[in-house]
C-alpha cells in the first residue's frame, strides 16, 4: 500500500495528510501536550512511545511504505548465554543474573575483592581494578545502554568473554527528536498562538510554577522575540537595499513576518488575559459560586452535565458507551459486575448510558491550631465508563465540589448534586457523535465518616447504639454475640426509622438527598466500604499491634530485635517505599499509612521466621492463627477480582476470626469495623472487587490542591482558587496530555529463538507470530514488567500445586501481543507461615500476557540461600481459589 492510498489525522486538532513526513512533523506543534506518537491512520487507537516505534508499527500493521525506523541493529542480539542469563565470566564464580544492572552490581564486587575485570560491554577494552573508575567509565560511556550482550567462556585467563559483538544502542533509548530528521512544517498564527498557550498552561497548572513568575517568561520571550526581530531586520536592510528593493517594501514585509509573533504575544500578554484567553480556546468547565445557609458562606460546584461533555471531548481517552460484558458470571471483578448495578432498573432500561461513581473526603491544606479548623471537603466523580487501568489515574477523577467543614449545610451542598444528577436521569446530556446520553450514579465511595454523613446516619463511631449502614445490630448485641445476624437496612426500614420518633430511629439523623434519586437509595446499598479504612487503619492496625505485643511478652523475640529486622530486611524493590516503620512496645495501634501497614502484616511471619525457635509447637498458638486468618481475610478482599464460590468460605473465615479475637483478648472489645468484616462477603456480591471503590487514589486526588496551596501562599477566597486553578488544568489535560501507551516495550533486539538452547525452543508454541522484538523490559497498561521478576502462570487448589515462573524472556510484536518465556519453579506451601518457598526449575513455560492468572508481578523475599514468596492477594482460577 502506497503513502498516499491513505490519510494520517492528528489526535490533537484537524490537520491531516497523507505524508509520513510532514505528519511526523506537525506532532512538533503539540510537544507541550503529550510526547507519545499517536497512529494517524484512521480506527487505529495504537499511541508509540518513539518515532521509530510508530514508523514500524505504519509498516507492518498498516502496510505503508515509509523510512524503517531504528528499533535494533541488523545482527541479532545475543543473550549472556543459550539460557537466556548473564554469566558472570570469572571460572572460578559463572554466577547467574537475570539483568545486565545484576551483573554489574556483580561485577564491582570483584573489584572490591582485588580482582581486575574487563567493561562488560563488547568492543570496549578497557581494564580496571577500581570501584570508583569502573562506575564512572560505565556512567560516562555507556549511559541509556542496554547492557553487556556476550557469550560465556569457559577460558580462566579472560575476565570477560572472549567473544564480543558490537554494541547495541536502540532508538527507543537514545534521546533523539524528530526535528534532527524532518524539515518543521510551517503554521500559521492561529497554532503558533495555541501552541504558545498550551506552554504557559503547563508551566502553571501543571509544575505549578507561580502566574507571577509565568508572567516573567512570557514578558521575557516577548523582549526577546523583540529583539530578534530588531537584529534580523537591521541585517536585512543592510544586504536588501543593495538589490534595489525600498525600505519601504521591506519593512512592510518583515512587519508582516513578524505578525504572528505579536499578535500571539498579545492574548497572551498578562495573567489575566492568559486565563481568558484559556478560558475561550480549551475545554474550560466554569465552577459556580452557590450560596449556603450562612450569610456570606459559599461553595463551589462543577457542573456535573458540563463536565462530562468537556470529559467526551477529551482528545486523551475514548468512553465507550457499550454495556460491560461480564465473560464469566461467577468472577466478580468491577462494578458493574455486582448486583447494585445489575439490579438497578436505570441501566437495566439504558444500557448505552453513563455510569458515575461519586466520592466525598476532607483534607486540609495548612496546619491549623483547630484539627478541623480549616478543613476543606472535596466531592469527586469518576466516569466508570472508562477502562479500570486509566480510571485509576488522578488525572481522570472529576471535581465536583468544594466546600469548607464548618459551614457545611447537607440540602444546598447534596441538593445541587443531586438536582444536576436527576436532570442526566430524565433528560440525559447532548454529546458529540453520540446524541442524547443518560447518565446515572452507581454508587459512593469514601470513609465511614464521610458514608454516614452522606446517607444520614449517626456519626459518632464510639459510643451510639446503631453504627452499621448495612444492617440494624445494635452495640450491646454485637459484643455480647457476635455471630447473630440482624435484618439488612433497606429503603423501606429506613423511611421507618425516619417516621419514627427521635429515639427510635435506629442510626438515622436524617433523609440523605441522594434518596430523592428515583434509581439510587444509600440502602440499596449503595454507599461502598472501603478496605483501606475498615481493614488496613482500622482491624489490621488495631488487632496486629495487640499480637506483636502478645508475641513479645511470652519471649518470642524482643522489640529491638523484630526492629532491627524490619530495618535490615531486604524488602522488594516494590515494598521498599511502603515499608514499615518501627514498632514501639505498649502500641495500641500499628504507624504508618495504610500501605505500610499491609506491608507490615504481609511480611510479618518473614520478619520473625528466625527469630522464633520450636515453631512446631508455636504455629498452634492461638494468637499467631488469629494472625493467619486475618492476614488470609485480607489476601482475599484485595483480590482484584473474587470468585462467587468463595464467598461462603470468606464469611466463615471472618466469623473464625472474630471468634479467635475475643478468645484471646476478651478484655479488648471489639470495634464498629470489625462488625463490617462480617457484610465484606454480602458487598463483593454488590460492588464486585471491592479493591475497585477503594478510596486511596481518590485521596491522591488531594494532593493537587496541597501542592497548589503551598505555592498560592494566599488562603483568602481559598475555595474560588482551587476551583478556578483545578478546571484550568483539566482544561489543559483535555488537550490531549493524558494519551496513554497501552504498551511501552523497551526492546533490545529482533527475536531469533535458535540462539537459545533446545529446552527454551521447545517451550515456544508453534503458532507463536513472525517478526517478535525481544524486550529488556515493558510496561503493559500500568505494570512493568523485568526480567527476572516472578509472575503466577498456574494453579490447581487452593494453596497447593501453585506454579510460580521468573521472566527470562519478554516477546512483543506489532500487534499488541505480549508473550513471557519464563522458567517455571519449584514452589512449596508453608502453611504456619502462609509463604511459598521456591526451589529448582522445572522447566521452562511460555506464557501469553492476556492468559495470566493475574496481571500482578509476585514479590519474591531471599533469606539466607532460601527466597520466598509472600502474596499480596487471593488468585482465582475458574472454580478454584488460589
């Protein structure tokens, strides 16, 4: 197929050619949006992370005959060994690492030794016996490379390989631009203007450089353009007026050139006409200034209908209005998996309509002499319609809202809300291509106190006789029996309470205003609980430090010691920022965030394995099996996706729990949150995965505005300052700044699978496709992918026969398809500590990204010669837990 059999259009704006070259170019214009390519040819949705990349995804998926981008060189590139390793050289070590950063770590360990090495990389020869000049050598020659590619010898007297081949430097690792090898297409004012503003935009919107020192920029681009034009036109005169061309006509002409420049300097001018001009030419979602009861007490509200229309034109994402397709109707994985959506007759009615999930949360933005004297509440939405790895992101969150504590009023805040959301029930919004759309509210995430203030339930957690949302247990019942189940809150009980007197309400203060909705009710249930809050700060927080100080008072080990272990534990690079913080005797409550906490109960028996002796005997303590159940309770509620199967067995496990709890601490009540363990099996049924509401990148969301108010360093009409300044920026990222590669492979090399042994060949399926580029590594919707990390390829039962494989190989073609040859291990389950220990290989496996039982890289722990493996979450596998 020729060039010019077919029409490259810009994701960005209107322009479209059929000319590589000029396409390529004219994505220069658009720099200060997105550096990604996006394939201009038309229904293809692929974005490349490199201009090579996208000249040979045009060749081989569309066919066009343009420039073979410089992906890899013509030799293919060789592993350290037929295995698919690096080997270390030395005879008397031949030590095996999976990456090229292992080895060199490898090798500088020799150097301290005293044994002189040779630079890992081919056709370089140079020597050293020192750590320091052997680093700086690697840092200053061989920077952005891939690594050493050699061939093992079995020769002594080399400390290398004796084979060497030439380097390789991939496109895709050098830093080269697209105007070193395209000729810039010329624009008129109209995108020189736009392409200027779009600079500013992300200069104080998104590095939240301050307007004051924006405005020094763009004042000094101005004087400089200035004098660019006083310089060059002097020269010209000088030279022009020698071919009998007036001065008159010349400097109409340079005038005329230099237009452009200052007309778009002129909108741009200042910091007001900067944001008009903002304001005019991006997808600006005006907030508006609403009164509440108190005399001159205002919030702010995005208009949730304008929103969304500013969201369909959004150049980044594409919504699909298409229903969800649930491929197994016993994997409860998203939302629209459970029965609050299923069952709610506005999408059973409207299935081609928006889905919105809305979220409440306070934050504060400065220290205050008052906890909440200076509380600000935000309330976000997120579009469900979007795929689960990109709703995730802050940037796709939504503000709806802002008002401060203390002048909270729940009708005029809510009643706005809601008002705007029954509108998009019964009349829907007007989108582009797509017509008249519905939308409607699927559910609330947030904290219990922030659910209880929405539906309208006692806040006070301690001391009211009904704390439940979910069901009508009242204290003194819960904590005398525990296991009694009581009736589930429904629309009609709640109108009861709220019929009945003040002290027979039973939890309800007041009607919410999202019951006014005709499809949504907070008892249908449709206020999601939150495992951050419930589980990780709250029962795992609490009950974990009441273990640990159980453990060191019958001698177990002592504080000293399980804190020098938590320092000294070589965490995974993954646990590493979320490691635990160190444990202080007497703690009611474990530190740290909720991350930090998980982390510290996921590695708690690895922490302490050596520290404990006549673990035969200890492992039927009842304190240390109250800790395995708690920590396989929370191994199953993080799945990702649960299994309807397996739902009786988690709310059996719960009530075991509880049950060892109060056996063993009877002195320690329990807590509201561990009565909302009981519902966890009921929710999944509802919101599917609940690690799919979870708060936690909602509160990310916070930290726009903390970030913001440390630079404004002005907390007068705070709320129209981070109104104003948040819309300006999603304007800004409406431009196109949120464009995602589905798939980021760092490739090495073209695939030539006879270099390997015979073992490997005999793992690739025969059907595997032509053409594959071999990867050091590659990042496939939000994960990365290395080699040598560990993923879960198979599983029979529930915590045996487990197979767990470590990336030796990673295979990507044009086509989106991710293939992983991986060396299947060993792997035994050791119940009393709830790890796996790995062994030898087995044999070697490849593994299709798309078949994995989970998309998660498994954290692999060594201790001694031993590694380990300790999951973060259940896997499911058809009708079997894993």
């Amino acid at each position: 197929m020729s060039v010019s059999a077919i029409k490259l259009t810009c994701r960005f704006c209107s322009f479209t050619n059929s000319s590589i070259k000029d396409y390529l170019s004219h994505q220069t214009i658009h720099r200060h949006v997105n550096r990604h390519f996006p394939c201009g040819v038309d229904d293809c949705k692929c974005v490349c992370t490199s201009e090579a990349y996208l000249r040979t995804h045009l060749i081989r998926v569309h066919g066009l005959q343009c420039k073979q981008g410089t992906l890899y060189p013509s030799a293919p590139v060789v592993p350290s060994s037929r295995d698919g390793v690096y080997v270390c050289s030395l005879a008397v070590c031949k030590k095996k690492f999976h990456t090229c950063k292992d080895l060199s770590k490898h090798l500088r360990m020799h150097l301290l030794s005293g044994i002189a090495i040779r630079c890992p990389f081919p056709a370089c020869t140079q020597v050293y016996r020192n750590v320091s000049s052997f680093s700086c050598h690697m840092s200053r020659m061989h920077r952005g490379k891939e690594g050493p590619v050699q061939v093992p010898c079995d020769d002594p007297s080399n400390f290398v390989c004796a084979e060497m081949l030439p380097e390789i430097i991939t496109a895709a690792q050098t830093e080269d631009t697209i105007e070193e090898t395209i000729e810039p297409i010329l624009f008129d004012h109209e995108v020189y203007q736009e392409c200027l503003a779009t600079f500013f935009l992300k200069l104080e919107f998104q590095c939240l450089i301050p307007a004051r020192t924006v405005q020094y920029i763009s004042k000094e681009f101005q004087l400089l353009h200035e004098q660019s034009y006083n310089e060059v036109s002097s020269k010209l005169k000088k030279k022009v007026l020698q071919e009998n061309i007036t001065a008159q006509n010349l400097e109409t002409v340079l005038r005329e050139a230099y237009s452009t420049h200052q007309k778009s300097h002129h909108n741009l001018r200042s910091s007001h006409t900067r944001t008009e001009f903002y304001k005019k030419k991006f997808d600006f979602v005006k907030p508006e200034k609403l009164p509440l009861v108190k005399p001159k007490c205002y919030f702010f509200y995005v208009p949730i209908a304008e929103t969304l229309k500013a969201a369909f034109r959004d150049k980044s994402i594409t919504i699909s209005l298409e229903p969800p397709v649930q491929l197994d109707p016993n994997i409860l994985e998203d939302i629209t998996d459970g029965l609050v959506y299923k069952n709610n007759p506005f999408f059973q009615q409207n299935p081609r309509s928006i889905r919105l999930m809305l979220y409440q949360d306070g934050f504060q933005v400065c220290a205050g002499y008052g906890k909440n004297k200076h509380k600000i509440t935000g309330v976000y939405m997120s579009i469900l319609n979007i795929p689960r790895h990109i709703r995730t992101h802050v940037n796709s969150i939504h503000l709806v809202a802002l008002y401060k504590d203390k002048e909270f009023n729940h009708k005029k805040v809510y009643g706005q809300i809601v008002k705007d959301l029954k509108d998009l029930e019964t009349n829907g919004v007007l989108l582009p291509q797509h017509g008249t759309v519905k939308a409607g509210l699927v559910c609330i995430s947030g904290d219990n106190l922030g659910h209880h203030s929405v539906g309208g339930f006692n806040e006070n957690f301690s001391r009211s006789t009904f704390f439940c949302r979910y069901c009508l247990v009242d204290r003194a019942s819960f904590h005398a029996n525990h296991y009694e189940q009581f009736p589930l809150r429904t629309p009609e009980s709640y109108n009861d309470c709220l019929r009945a007197g003040p002290r027979h309400r039973m939890g309800v203060k007041f009607d919410s205003e999202f019951n006014k909705l005709d499809h949504f009710h907070v008892c249908n249930p449709g206020l999601a609980s939150c495992l951050a809050h419930d589980l990780h700060e709250g029962v795992v927080a609490h009950d974990l430090a009441l273990f640990v100080n159980y453990f060191v008072s019958e001698k177990w080990f002592t504080v000293p010691e399980l804190n020098e272990k938590i320092d000294s534990f070589k965490y995974n690079c993954a646990d590493y920022r979320d490691k635990p913080n160190t444990f202080t005797e007497g703690c009611e409550k474990i530190s740290g965030g909720a991350m930090q906490i998980w982390c510290f109960l996921r590695l708690l028996p690895l922490l302490i394995k050596d520290l404990v002796d006549d673990w035969e005997e200890k492992q039927n303590n009842l304190v240390w099996r109250a800790l395995l159940l708690l920590s396989e309770i929370v191994e199953l509620v993080s799945a990702p996706y649960s299994h309807t199967s397996v739902l009786a067995y988690l709310e059996s496990i719960v009530y075991d729990y509880l049950d060892l709890r109060k056996l063993t601490f009877p002195g320690v009540l329990l807590r509201p949150k561990h009565h909302y363990l009981t519902h966890y099996s009921f929710l999944v049924y509802f919101f599917g995965g609940l690690a799919q509401v979870w708060t936690m990148r909602f509160e990310s969301k916070h930290s726009f505005f903390k970030r913001f108010a440390r630079m404004l360093k002005n907390f007068r009409n705070i709320l129209f300052s981070f109104s104003l300044k948040h819309e300006l920026f999603m304007s800004y990222l409406r431009t196109g700044v949120n464009l995602q590669c589905e798939i980021k492979p760092n490739v090495s090399g073209e695939f030539h699978g006879n270099l390997y042994s015979l073992d490997i060949q005999r793992a690739f399926p025969e059907n595997l496709p032509d053409l594959m580029q071999e990867c050091a590594s590659i990042v496939v919707k939000g994960t990365v992918y290395k080699k040598g990390m560990l993923l879960l390829v198979q599983q029979t039962h529930y915590q045996c026969e487990v197979q767990f494989g470590r990336i030796v190989l990673i295979l990507h073609d044009n086509n989106l398809a991710v293939f992983f040859l991986v060396e299947v291990l060993e792997a035994e389950f050791i119940e009393h500590l709830r790890v796996y220990k790995l062994g030898v290989r087995k044999m070697y496996r490849c593994v299709e990204h798309s078949s994995l039982l989970s998309y998660s890289v498994v954290r692999d722990y060594k201790i001694g010669t031993a590694t380990f493996v300790r999951l973060q979450s259940s896997i499911f596998c058809g009708n079997v837990l894993m």
